[in-house]
C-alpha cells in the first residue's frame, strides 16, 4: 500500500510517498529512502520502495528539498546538509507512524544520497542499518577530477561572482545537469550521465528539471562524507560499489570501506555507476533486502 505523505524538515515541507506491505501485520521494520543529485523520487527509488514493502518493510520515499514535489527554495539546490536534515526528519517522522517499530528504522542512499546515509548513521543512532551504493566520498577529489587543473581557478570565480550577485538579490545562477555537447558546463558532465538520463521514460521526468544551482556544485567541493564512515560502528553497513564507477570513483569507495569500522560487508557489482540502477537492479534489491531483514528483522506478528 502507498499513501502520499508530507512532513516538515527545517521549515520546509517535503512530500513523497509512505508504503507499507500488504497481508502482514504491523509494527513493521522501516527504512527511509531518497533520490542521489539533482533528480527526483520517480527516478527509480519508487522501484527500491515498492521492493522492500513487498519484502514485509516501510518505508518513506520523498524528494529532497527544492526537488520534485517538496518545497524549498531557491529550486533546485541540492545542499548536502539540507538533505542530511532531510534524513534525519524523515527518521522522526517514521518514529510517528504507530504502524511503525521506531527501534527498526534503516536508510538507503545512492550516489550523492549513499554520501549523505553514512553520515546520518554517524551522528544518528536511531539508525539501526545502513545500506550505501556507489557513493560520493569526497566531494572535494571528484569534483578536482572532472575539473582539469588549470581550469579550477576559473570556475572558483563563477562560485564567487555567484555568492556576490545572491547577496545582492540577483537570483541564483543555474547550471545544465546534463549535456549531449562534450566540454560544456554541466554537474556533471560525463557521457554516462548523459546516455543513462536519455533512457530514462518520460513519465518518470515529469517533476524533473535538467538544471541545478551552480552553488550545488560548490557545496560539492566542500562535502567530506567518508570522513564520517569510521564512526559508522556499531551500526552496520552495506557498502555497494561499481568495480568502474568513474563518477562517485570506485577508488575512493574502496579506502573508504577500509576505514570503516566492523560490522561491516562490501559488494562490488561489474560495470559504471548507473549499473546499479539497470543491469545490476535485481541484485541490488535483493542484497539490502537481503540487509534490512538480518538487521531490523521482520514485521511483528
């Protein structure tokens, strides 16, 4: 079952989705679940939601705030900490729900989300599992390998001449999330963004928009979430990684699981970063599936 919900997370109102699983009997064990960088909840997490309902979990889907159908402004600003809050009022909303086992609570994140849920169940006990895929883990080296060093100067003055024009009041500067012509700005502007966007159905675009703030991408530099990982524990994670992942970096997932902290499990899945979401899917559905009921355990009853 799926019922449209809405709850506030730092004055705004973010909407989305709350399912719970047909023919079995509550309190159930419950995750919340998002989308990754500049998209919307249509994008596949729908199917995420629906598979781990079917497997006897709640769950709450929702869009990020100023994504999708939540408030917030300026649109699309896609602030890492913003969202962290985000997770972290979803949490306090599922602590709400009577249908709900408050001591059973999970988060899943994808890519820039994956980031944000490792450093929710740092700073977050309520969260008794954590499932990461191909996460961003330092925003900071990422952003230094899509941006040729000679280039980096440059493009620290877009950001400041974008900070001086919003405290004028000049409306934020926008930036394409996607681009077909090679060398064009875009976040990001690899060629595999790209092709995956294009294969997406339209009706899972309807609320997206091929744009983000360019101080999204700012707030990129600065976001140090695998700095987060080793304090983790004693929550356990699932860490999900593309062997040639060249857009979150397969690389630094890896030394980040390193540090990691038992208990722990890392799953490595052939291919970029977008196999998780089409050749891999059923695999990965079934891995923290697989996750959330050895660790939050089964509905009640």
């Amino acid at each position: 079952m799926r019922q449209d919900i809405e709850f506030t997370s730092a004055g705004t109102t973010l909407r989305g989705w709350f399912y719970t699983p047909d023919g079995a009997l509550g309190p159930y064990p419950a995750v919340v679940v998002t989308h990754g960088f500049g998209a919307v909840k249509e994008q596949y997490t729908d199917d995420i939601a629906e598979g781990l309902a079917a497997a006897g979990l709640a769950v709450v889907l929702y869009d990020h705030a100023c994504f999708g159908a939540s408030d917030g402004e300026p649109r699309q600003e896609a602030d890492p900490w913003t969202q962290i809050q985000g997770y972290r009022d979803a949490i306090t909303y599922l602590c709400t729900r009577p249908e709900v086992d408050p001591e059973r609570i999970g988060v899943f994140g994808s890519s820039y989300s994956g980031g944000h849920v490792l450093v929710v169940a740092a700073i977050d006990r309520r969260v008794k599992a954590v499932y990461s895929q191909v996460p961003v883990i330092s925003g900071g080296t990422t952003l230094s390998r899509f941006i040729p060093s000679e280039g980096l100067a440059e493009v620290r003055e877009t950001f400041d001449a974008d900070r001086l024009a919003r405290f004028a009041g000049e409306p934020p500067a926008m930036i394409p999330l996607i681009t077909a012509a090679p060398g064009e700005p875009a976040a990001p502007a690899d060629r595999q963004t790209y092709e995956w966007y294009q294969s997406i159905p339209a009706e899972r675009l309807k609320t997206w928009r091929n744009e983000v703030t360019l101080r999204s991408v700012e707030l990129i530099s600065g976001y140090e979430p695998g700095d987060y990982i080793s304090r983790i524990s004693p929550t356990p994670l699932l860490l999900v990684v593309a062997q040639n992942d060249i857009l979150t970096h397969s690389d630094l997932a890896f030394a980040a699981y390193e540090r990691a902290l038992h208990p722990k499990r890392l799953v490595t899945c052939p291919g970029g970063h977008f196999v998780v979401y089409n050749e891999q899917f059923k695999h990965t559905l079934g891995l923290m599936t697989e996750f959330f009921l050895q660790y939050l355990g089964p509905a009640a009853g």
